[in-house]
C-alpha cells in the first residue's frame, strides 16, 4: 500500500501544466458545460420522438426475423473470402514466386 507522504512526493515529481494545456483544459471544460445544458428530459424525450419516425418512416425496408434463425457464431459457414493482399502473404510465405 503507497502512503500519502509517497502519493505527495510523487505528485511534485510531475511537471507543472504548460499554460497552452491550461488554455486547452479550461476550453473543454466550457464546452462540455454547454453541451450539458442541452441534455434535458425534454431534449431527449423530442430525439426519442424523432427515432421513432425514422423508423417508421423506413419500416418497409426492413426484414422479418420471425422465421429466420440468427446466430452470433455460425462455425464459419459464411466465411469471407481471402483478400488479394493476404492470398499474396500466404504465397510469400509458402515461398512460392507471385505473378503480378
């Protein structure tokens, strides 16, 4: 366990703020506090409305999952093919010559 005397000693070994951090720091300080002001119960209760609309503005777009089964994992049935890139690095690495 670090006593505080140890805990104080270090904090004097960091270097003091250059006063362009101190400018940068106090600038983000402002905006975060003006982007709080704008997170009201009314504020997102108007986003949660405008959600809504979207999604039903694009409901003909979307597809039933009811009778489809889904699966996070599927034991690469539905692997993606090797890039151009990586089948040269496998070639390379066999030490077979590439034709380009």
């Amino acid at each position: 366990m670090v006593s505080s005397d140890q805990n104080k000693s270090k904090r004097k070994e960091l270097a003091e703020e250059s006063h362009k951090l101190k400018r940068a720091r106090e600038k983000l300080k402002r905006q975060l506090e003006a982007t709080e002001h704008l997170f009201t119960s009314q504020a997102l209760e108007q986003k949660a409305i405008e959600i809504q609309r979207w999604i039903s503005r694009h409901s003909d777009g979307r597809v039933s999952l009811k009778n489809k089964s889904i699966a996070l994992f599927d034991e690469n049935q539905n692997a993606a093919g090797l890039s151009e890139r990586v089948s040269k690095i496998a070639i390379k690495l066999r030490g077979e010559k590439i034709s380009e």
